[in-house]
C-alpha cells in the first residue's frame, strides 16, 4: 500500500511547478483576480491605491520553509551615586533558543495593475471668520478656520499606462480546517516577519500597511453547496484580520 503524502509535503512538490504557483494566485474560478487583489490591499492601503484589474503577475522567487527567528528586547539600567561612585545594575533573561517560525513558502512577485486616480486637485480655498475663546486665538477674539474643497479625481482611464507593484506573499499551509490555531499562527509569524523585514516608510504619500501579504491554504472541503459556504465565511473572517485564504485539493 503507497505511503499517504501529508497535506504540506504534497503541496511544496504541487508549487515546485511555476504553473501551480500562478494557478494558486490566479485560479481559473477568479476571473477577475480578487484573490491577488485582496493580497494587494492588504499591504499598499486602498484608499492610496485604487486598483481596478490585475494585467500580471510574475513570480520571480519561491522559498519553501523559511525560518523567521522572534527578536528579544533588552532593556538595561545605569546607576550613578554622587559625588563619584558609579555602578551598572542591569537584569537579562534571554531565552536560550530565540521562537521561530516558520513559512511554508514564500512568494517574491511583481504584480501588474492598472490603477485609477485617488484624490483630485485642491478647487477652492476659502476662510471663514469664527469666534473663540481658545488659547492663542487672535487679539480680536477670532480665528480663521479654511474651508477647503478639491475637485473630484479624473475618470479611470482603462488606456493609461499599467504599473508594477513588488508584493511579498508569505503563504502558511494547514492540514485541517481549525481557524483558531490558523489565527494564531498567522499572527505570531505576521509580527516576526513585520520586525525582522520593517515595512517601506511610505508608497504614493501613505504608510504601507504591512511588509508582507499572507496566505493561508487550507485542505477544500468535500462537499459541494456547503464547502462553498464554509470557505466564504472562512475567507470573511481571515479577512477581517488582513490575512486571505485559499482552499486547494490534495493531489
């Protein structure tokens, strides 16, 4: 009788083929590509990235079982005695063998995306003159607040030039549907990875929103109306927490 391959084993070799990894991004059953969406949007913040369709993605690296080591702050205490004695009291603890955790695979991509205008230009500035009793206000007892106003954003443009976008996907498989112990662990490994890689300062004037998109691949549900069900609320609820899911057969 053939040895059964367990869920994350089988699914490396499956990814060891470029053509599954794109599959795995880009499904046939998502034309219009809001699974890699969702991933974009939970790194570059949509109200600074309107992204309206998905031209390509390609893959540039995969890495299968990536350890990611937690860091350990040290905090420390110097004594000083006057007029001259000086002495360092200092207690570490430092655990012997630092958390690690580990990503079943890793995805370098560059993302191509046609995008639409966020924001428009400022039309009109006006000030107007209220009364206050606040600190710092002028003499005559006033201030003047500005009532600004912009124009609404140009109209998408499905002609303008498309952009590429880098994206890091970390991607954690799991053998079985139990979404407090996938919780977990997305988080613990989302906070090592966000310390250990720090997050660009900021992309088209706003703060990215983490250094990594996430991934999470569960075992597909065997039945047909409910599994559909199930992996919705599933994919709501990871979603809640910036993370995305993907439901993939055992080969």
């Amino acid at each position: 009788m053939a040895a059964t391959i367990p869920f994350t084993d089988a699914l490396m070799l499956r990814y060891l083929r470029p053509e599954n990894v794109k599959a795995l991004l880009l499904p046939a059953t998502d034309p219009e590509h809001d699974r890699v969406k969702s991933l974009l949007a939970s790194v570059y913040a949509p109200d600074r990235l309107d992204i309206r369709s998905v031209e390509a993605v390609r893959v540039d690296r995969t890495e299968f079982q990536t350890a990611v080591h937690a860091t350990t702050a040290v905090h420390g205490a110097w004594d000083k005695s006057i007029p001259a004695t000086e002495q360092a009291r200092a207690t570490v603890e430092i655990p012997a063998t630092p958390p690690v955790h580990w990503l079943d695979m890793c995805l370098e991509t560059v993302v191509t995306v046609k995008t639409a205008p966020v924001g428009g230009l400022l039309a009109a500035a006006r000030a107007e003159a209220a009364w206050t009793a606040a600190a710092g206000a002028h003499q005559d007892g006033f201030e003047r607040p500005y009532d600004l106003r912009y124009a609404a954003p140009p109209p998408f443009d499905p002609t303008a030039p498309a952009r590429a976008l880098p994206l890091r996907v970390s991607t954690l498989f799991f053998d079985r549907l139990d979404l407090t112990d996938a919780l977990r662990r997305l988080g613990q490994a989302k906070r090592a990875v966000d310390t250990a890689s720090p997050r660009p300062e900021v992309h088209d004037g706003g703060a990215m929103l983490a250094s990594s998109a996430w991934l999470a691949v569960f075992p597909a549900t065997t039945d047909d109306d409910p599994s559909r069900t199930t992996e919705q609320l599933v994919g709501d609820l990871l979603a809640t927490q910036g993370f995305v899911a993907a439901f993939e057969t055992a080969p």
